[in-house]
DNA sequence: CCAAGGCCTGAATG
DNA sequence: ACATTCAGGCCTT
C-alpha cells in the first residue's frame, strides 16, 4: 500500500511521454509550454512561474489503478518491475505539438525537433542559473512560416503544426472544455486537427487531456498486444484500419479497465527496457 | 470501408 | 563510401 505511492521519477520522463526533459546532478528539468519545472530526486517539483501543477497525477488513486490494471500476469510483472512509473499531466499545447511531430519519428529526432522549436520561437528564461527556451505560444507557430518551421526537421508535418497552432489560437479547440468531456467526444474533436489521427490523438488525451482509458496504439503496443495478448485480442493485418483500431480498443478497455492507460505505459516501458531502447 | 503508396529526416543496416 | 531500410502515423487516392 504504501509502496504504491513512491513515485519513481526517471522511470516516468523515461517513458515516451515527455522530450524536452534534461537532467542536472540530480534534478530533472523540463519545459511544460510557458513554465520550467524543476524535479528533485525527492520527487519535489519547483515551477519557474510558481504554477502548482499537478505534473505527477497525485489526484490519481494509484493504489486502486494498479489493483484495476492488474488483470493479467503481464501487467502485474510490468507494474511490479517499475513501480512508480507515472502518467504525467502535461501542458496541452505543447503535447499536441509534441505528438504531431512523433508521427513517423522516433524519440531522439522528436527530442531534436521540439528543442530547435523551442530555440527557434519560444523565449528564452532563465532559471536557477541555466538557460531554457519555454515552448511557444500557439499565436508564434500559427504565425510563423512554413519553412521557418520546417528549418526545424520537421519535413511534412510543418504544415500540421502551423494548422495546429492557428486552430488553437482560434479557440476552434478548447483544452479546458476537452479536459472535463467524454473520451470519445474528445476524441472526435482532436482527430479535426491536420496530423492528428487514433495514435497521435490517444497520446494527446492521457498525457494532457485527462482520457485514462485512452490507450495509444503505436508499433510497439501492437507488437507487444501480439506477443502476449495473442489470445485476448487476435490481430490478423498487419495495418491497423481506422475501424479496426477502434474495435480494438474497446476491447481493451474492456479487459484493462477503465484506468487502460496506465496499463499502456506500464506495458510500453517494459517492452522498451526488454529491448534496451533509448529514452532522454 | 479497405488497401496501397507517398511523405521529411537521420540513424542504422547492408 | 553509397544505397536502402526503418522509425511512437497520417493523408490521399
């Protein structure tokens, strides 16, 4: 019981959730669109704008979410082996950002990219004595040029993010209202972005929109649903179509639960450690 | 509704 | 060296 509340937070940046993450000594520092947060091996969080947020979820009942989670033997050994691995609540902006450019990447080129992002439009802070760029605001990439932001990797999905950033800033999404909505309904109304489909979409909602049951289904999910849910849900092709995916994840919500992203992340991080894959 | 092909980029593979 | 291939998908045909 009371094991179940450490936090662990090297296992939790180290996830596939967040990438503008550096550590110092022992601190983690991190960009979370216009504030700076400072991570304490503690697990204390310092906030450049004195924002308390709640980074780590504490809201969450993570005693009754593992119990939940825990309905098979490979999440239990996944919950058990990191323990204290959480789903981070991000800024919303930003994550929408974040996962436009995960899309066909990999985690050190979307590292790259959000960085020279960051450099290229965002303002520049200091904090404890070292320099960030915070991420920019909707109304800086809705302004800027396509090749401005194209100068930054992003190849193709320069144009996503332009029509990403104009649509925030014409409040034709409004992150508050999707936070406190329905999973589905959330769901529907982020798919409108260019460049958000059922992956990208699914990351958006558990990292910054609050949708626990969302359950992103990337190359590695799948592969890891064949490897060990085989059983459970028979996958035969080898793209998922819009449909499929989304029968899919009805049933896995129907077998992890409504708590089905936290079971994700534990899945996901343990496949990636099995196969030595690199995080920060 | 489904299948196939194209797409920026850079690290890894042959 | 150089050419493929591939990587946390999405969009169009």
């Amino acid at each position: 019981m009371q094991n179940n509340c450490i936090i662990n937070v090297e296992n939790s940046i180290n996830s596939g959730q967040v990438f503008l993450w550096r550590k110092n000594g022992k601190n983690w520092y991190g960009v979370n669109g216009q504030d700076i947060l400072k991570i304490t091996d503690s697990g204390n969080i310092k906030s450049y704008q004195n924002v308390k947020a709640d980074f780590f979820r504490k809201k969450d009942n993570i005693a009754k979410i593992i119990k939940s989670i825990s309905k098979d033997k490979v999440t239990k050994k996944a919950v058990k082996q990191y323990l204290g691995l959480r789903i981070l609540e991000q800024d919303p902006f930003q994550c929408l950002i974040s996962f436009i450019v995960s899309s066909n990447s990999n985690i050190q080129k979307i590292k790259n990219s959000l960085e020279d992002i960051s450099k290229k439009f965002g303002v520049k802070v200091k904090f404890e004595n070292q320099e960030f760029f915070l991420f920019p605001k909707p109304e800086r990439l809705a302004n800027a040029s396509i090749d401005e932001i194209k100068s930054c990797g992003v190849g193709y999905r320069a144009r996503f993010i332009k029509e990403a950033a104009k649509i925030t800033v014409k409040e034709q999404i409004d992150f508050e209202y999707l936070k406190r909505c329905s999973y589905h309904e959330a769901k529907k109304e982020i798919c409108q972005i260019p460049g958000v489909g059922n992956k990208v979409s699914d990351c958006i909602l558990l990292f910054s929109l609050n949708k626990l049951e969302s359950f992103p289904l990337d190359r590695w999910m799948i592969r890891i649903l064949e490897k060990y849910y085989s059983d459970k849900f028979h996958l035969e092709t080898k793209t998922i179509t819009e449909k499929q995916y989304e029968m899919l994840h009805e049933k896995i919500v129907n077998h992890f639960g409504p708590f089905a992203g936290y079971a994700q992340q534990f899945l996901f991080k343990m496949e990636r450690e099995n196969y030595q894959k690199k995080w920060l």
